[in-house]
C-alpha cells in the first residue's frame, strides 16, 4: 500500500506554538530594517526566526515587519500575544507561567 499525496499531507496534530520564554525580549528596532519574528517559539535567536519553524512547526510561519522609525521595543516572548510582534502582557497568564520552557539541543 502507498499513501497519496492527500493522505500524506493531513495531519490532525494542533500547529501550536511552544513558549520560548515567560517575559518579553527589549530589542532596539531600525527605521526600514526588515525583522522576522518567531512566532512558533523554537528559534535559537530568540525572538527573531532562524528557520526552526520549517522542521519543528510547518504551519507557523514568522511575522515580517519593518519598523516605521527607531525604537526600543518589548517584542513577545511567550508567542500569545494578542499583538504580536508585541508583548501584550499574556505571559503574565497562568498557562504561561507554568508552561516548560523548551530546552534546545539541537
């Protein structure tokens, strides 16, 4: 027996994002500097995409933004917010707080 395509394709598995970590990351932003951030949670570079998400978490896909001036900014961490790329304050949430953290080691 060989699968189709079709059947290959689905997956019943919820595409949800791990908590990377449970209080924002302060970045300085550039006016016209192009930014990936992670929204599935796994990247190394914390909070900005490494390209984890092609491997760990096929249906999330980093948010690209382009900052309109210089500026500090608290981006997510926990990747719940309401807001992203900005923290909105979810991570003070329970689920949050008591949520594992992902230990990287690969």
């Amino acid at each position: 027996y060989i699968p189709s395509q079709d059947e290959v394709q689905l997956c019943t598995l919820p595409t949800e994002p791990v908590v990377a970590a449970k209080k924002p990351f302060k970045v300085e932003l550039v006016e016209g500097k192009r930014y990936s951030w992670c929204s599935c949670g796994h990247s190394l570079k914390q909070p900005f995409c490494d390209g984890s998400h092609k491997t760990k978490t096929k249906g999330l896909m980093p948010l690209r933004f382009v900052p309109e001036k210089d500026s500090k900014a608290w981006l997510c961490g926990c990747k719940y917010t309401a807001n992203p790329p900005y923290c909105d304050g979810t991570h003070k949430q329970e689920f949050i707080q008591s949520a594992l953290l992902l230990e990287n080691k690969d």
